[in-house]
C-alpha cells in the first residue's frame, strides 16, 4: 500500500529514473540528505536548536562544551606532557553541525587553560556547502584561534597530532537496510510508483551484495548472534553502517597521536539486533517531532539509525585504534562535573532567576536518561610510540 506522504519530488524522480527505476536505500539516503542540490544537509535546509527540526546537546547551551572542554584539555595536557614531538595541537571537529560546539570548546579551553589556545588550531570537516555557509558566520568570530575546513583526505595528507571530535554525525552516514522474510535476506531499495500523474516512493526488495553477505557471516562470529534471531517476524528489518570501517581507517591515517571521542545514538548488540526490533532503530526527524515513515518529506528531513556498539569498536579495532571505554551521556557529564553546575544555580538572585531556570532545565536534558543523556561516548586514542597516556575523566565515577 503505497504511503500518501511518501509522495517523490521531481529531482530525485529523475535520479532514481537515472538509475533504472529503482535504488538502494543506502543510494536514496544519501541522495535526501547530501545531493548537492537538493539534500537536507547541503543545501542549509537543516534547523538544528529549540525551535528547529531537533535538538543536539551543544545547541542546549555551551553547558555541553564547558564539561566536554575539561576532557579536551587534559586529553592536550596528557599529549604535552608525552614525548610526543609537536610545537602545536589541532582540534577537529567532523560534521559541525551550526559550528555551535567548536565556537564553545575554544571558549571553554580559553577559561580552563589559556595557554593552550596559542598551541591550538581548529579544523572543521563539512561536506556540505550549505552548512559551511553557516558554520563560517559562527567561527569565523574566533579572533584568538587559527581555523580552517578541510576533507579527511586533505588531512590524510598532512596528518596532525591532536584531539577529533565526531559528536552526533556518524547516525546519519547513509545505511545499507537488510530485509529478511521467507528465510532469505535482501537489500531493501527503494523505486517508483506512479499512481495517476503522481509519483511516490515505495520500498523493493533487491539481491543483497556480497559485501552483505559478508557482513553478516562476519557479525555472526564477532557479535555471537544469529542473522536473523531466532522468533521473529514474517518481515525483519535492520540496518548495517557500511560505512564506518572505511571512516576508521582514514581517520586512523588523519592522526598522528591522540584520541578521538564519538558521541552518538547507539546501543548493544543484543538491543540492536532484538527480534522485537523488527523495523531498525531508523527514523526522521522534522520540527523536532521522530516519524517511523522514512521515506516521507524526500529531502525535507533528518534521517538517523543508531550505531552497534560493538561492531564500531570493532572496526575501529581492526583500523589501528586503541579502545579506551564507553559510557552513557549522562554518566560522562556527571564525571566531568555537571551536578556543581547544578549546585552553582541554588545562588542565583531573584533578577536572574528566569535564566537560571532555563538554563537548569538545559542542563536536566543533557542527562535525561529518555533523551540526549542516552547517548554514548566511545572514546579511543592512536599513539604511534606505544607510550602515550591518555587520562579519561569522563569514565570516572561522577563528581558530587
């Protein structure tokens, strides 16, 4: 039955049309969210805040940066402090989003440790124009700090020694998504259907890939489940990042010694690959409301699926990277002291009392275990002497 919202615009009409009739879903997610025209990020149509189509924890307040930058800079202090030979330091951020979270760190690092920020430069990983356009307007005020955008294959170039971050950005690397039905597996695509003068979008079943294939002989061993678990329904429906082991390995090649902390919608395993999750973790997001129907409002929306927890440490792993520990957003911010934050609030006078509210209630969300305090951190380091050090506050147990 075909979804009435589903209805297909006109341009992306011609790519599907352009690739026979039909396309993956992998194809068609990264055609409504990068085409360079059209798609959802490039071309700035993205809203990311309060009032926007979703909220991400720096565009709360610069709360999130504030705790974030104690880890940054004693993730700097520990690469000082090494034999390490580097006269300066880079902080990349990979996917800025509104450029809110790299304006706030450098702040941030500026008040906990001004003599790093002269040691410090600020590298920007976009892809998309529209969003550089907006990113450039926020940074660019940045008096203090060198700045620059760059592709990871630039960086892979010239590699630095420093800290990456990658904070809400690998959810929305385009997904392959596996159907299994009558004991047999298949590559959802996604084709046309004209109903009269119209055309909509509906999903197709297509021979998966032996990339596919090999995928899911490979999670059988690591992970130790069954593809597809056991009771499922007539219909099962997950999704595979196909991406990420090709992230890791270039990301391996950007850093010479250092870490990189990725903050993500994730989940284990056995959640992820749950018979009772019979439809994926994929959704969109519009006018910070989440719709299950993924392939309404074409280029108009976020689209987002969660990460396997294990299987990204896996690739990162098998790319060069050291595992240094995972948690949940909540529990990493109350290591790095947000209840003080919390505290600090109680001496607030009657004038300010408004924004003290607001900015509790910001902080109260960043933890809220229902929404952004669910999110992991997965933080790893590459060290090329095989001596470096790195302190990992936000693991500690929290502070009172």
């Amino acid at each position: 039955m075909i979804d009435p919202t589903a209805r297909c615009p006109t341009w992306l009409i011609d790519r599907i049309r352009e690739s026979g009739g039909s396309i993956s879903f992998y194809k068609y997610m990264d055609l409504v969210l990068n085409d360079p025209e059209n798609g959802f990020y490039s071309t700035g149509k993205l809203n990311i805040g309060k009032d926007g189509d979703f909220c991400t924890s720096p565009s709360l307040s610069n709360d999130f940066a504030r705790l974030l930058a104690l880890q940054v800079v004693e993730w700097f202090s520990d690469l000082e402090k090494s034999t390490i030979d580097s006269e300066s330091f880079s902080l990349i951020e990979i996917g800025p989003g509104e450029g809110t979270l790299s304006k706030d760190l450098i702040v941030a690092i500026a008040e906990i440790e001004p003599a790093l920020i002269s040691k410090i430069e600020l590298i920007l990983v976009e892809l998309n124009a529209g969003m550089r356009e907006r990113q450039e307007k926020v940074v660019n005020n940045l008096n203090e700090i060198n700045c620059r955008w760059c592709t990871i294959d630039d960086l892979i170039s010239r590699p630095v020694t420093g800290v990456v971050i990658a904070n809400e950005v690998l959810d929305a690397f385009p997904v392959e998504r596996l159907v299994f039905t009558n004991d047999k597996v298949f590559r959802q695509g996604v084709m046309l259907k004209k109903i009269n003068d119209d055309y909509f979008l509906e999903f197709v079943d297509l021979k998966p890939t032996s990339e596919i294939i090999q995928f899911l002989k490979a999670s059988k061993n690591l992970l130790g489940i069954e593809f597809p678990p056991k009771d499922i329904p007539n219909r099962w429906v997950t999704e595979w990042h196909s991406d990420l082991p090709i992230w890791f390995e270039k990301l391996s090649k950007v850093l010479i010694n250092g870490s990189l902390l990725v903050v993500d919608y994730a989940m284990e395993s056995k959640r992820y690959y749950s018979s009772m999750r019979k439809d994926g973790t994929l959704v969109s997001y519009k006018n910070q409301e989440a719709n299950i129907n993924i392939l309404s409002n074409a280029g108009l929306c976020d689209l987002t699926a969660h990460l396997c927890i294990e299987l990204s440490i896996n690739y990162a792993l098998t790319n060069g990277w050291k595992f240094l520990g995972e948690t949940r957003q909540g529990q990493a911010l109350l290591a790095l002291g947000l209840s003080k934050f919390l505290y600090s609030l109680q001496h607030t006078s009657g004038k300010d009392l408004s924004s003290a509210l607001n900015r509790r209630e910001s902080l109260l969300r960043l933890v809220d275990p229902m929404g952004l305090g669910e999110f992991r951190w997965l933080a790893f380091q590459k060290d090329n002497n095989n001596d470096l050090i790195l302190r990992n506050r936000f693991l500690e147990e929290p502070i009172n």
